[in-house]
C-alpha cells in the first residue's frame, strides 16, 4: 500500500511541484510562462509539473491534506520544503525560481494574504469563463523539452 513511487515528493526530485488544472487555458498558459523562463534550454530547469486531474497528482495532494477541488479552487506548489503553498503565495513562491527580475515579485508577500488571494480568488473564479477551458487535459505531446518536467508523465504518455 505504501509504494515509494507514490510518495514522490520535493525531497526526491529536488525541486517545487506547480499543480495545475488541466483542462484550463489560463493555467497551461502559466505552464509554459515558467517553462519558457526556466532555463528553457538546458535540462537544469528549477520547476515541476503535475496535473491536478492526475492519479499522481491526487494522490500527493492527498498526503498533504488537500483535496482535488481544493487545487482546482487555488493553485497549489509543494516546495523544496516539503510543504503545500497555495494560491498567491504559491506563486510568489514559484518566482522566487525563475530568473531576475521574476524573483522580486516576492516583494508582493508585504500585502497582507487576504488582500493578495482576494485578488487571486477573482481570476480564479473566473478563469474558464475569461479565458476557456480544453475539452480534455492539454498533453504537451511531441514536447520532450515540456514533458520531461511533469510528474505524472507516465500518465500522460498513456493517454
């Protein structure tokens, strides 16, 4: 029951792990923002993906007391720490990897966090509407640069 590849974790891979929805235009747009920006031609990048409607990724969400809807609500990193940010604070946290000037966004962590996720929960809420949803989960296939960043690419591969 307790299968070490399940329990993949920041601690093994090295580096925070961006959950993202799927299906979600604007977050796949987010997706390729940091691909393109981290160390986009070398295979040293800083960042990892996991899709939220993944097996994987549920079941690592879980093991941090957070449920499927709940990433789905607000984005979710799991950082080298090992502990679960979310929603703004998640990416700030996550500009802190990408190259100068993206670190000093971390500025933003003076709002106070009801202010900064009050602001987030509005695109949130409205992120299918204003920007569209893929009827499916975009892949990334015939993109081994992109893919071989993803957790749960195993999954994808099979799809």
């Amino acid at each position: 029951k307790n299968n070490p590849q399940m329990s993949v974790s920041t601690k093994i891979i090295g580096k925070p792990i961006v959950f993202f929805d799927g299906v979600c235009v604007l977050c796949n747009a987010g997706v390729r923002f940091i691909v393109n920006r981290d160390r986009p031609n070398t295979t040293e990048n800083r960042v990892a993906f996991c899709r939220v409607q993944s097996r994987l990724g549920k079941e690592l969400l879980a093991e941090k007391g957070i449920t499927q809807q709940q990433c789905l609500d607000r984005f979710v990193v799991i950082d080298t720490d090992n502990k679960a940010y979310t929603a703004s604070s998640a990416a700030l946290r996550i500009a802190t990897y990408l190259p100068f000037p993206y670190p000093l966004l971390k500025v933003g962590l003076i709002v106070p966090k009801p202010v900064r996720d009050a602001i987030y929960d509005v695109f949130a809420q409205n992120r299918y509407k204003w920007f569209g949803v893929y009827d499916t989960c975009y892949t990334y296939k015939g993109k081994e640069a992109v893919l071989q960043r993803f957790i749960d690419r195993e999954e994808m591969d099979k799809e």
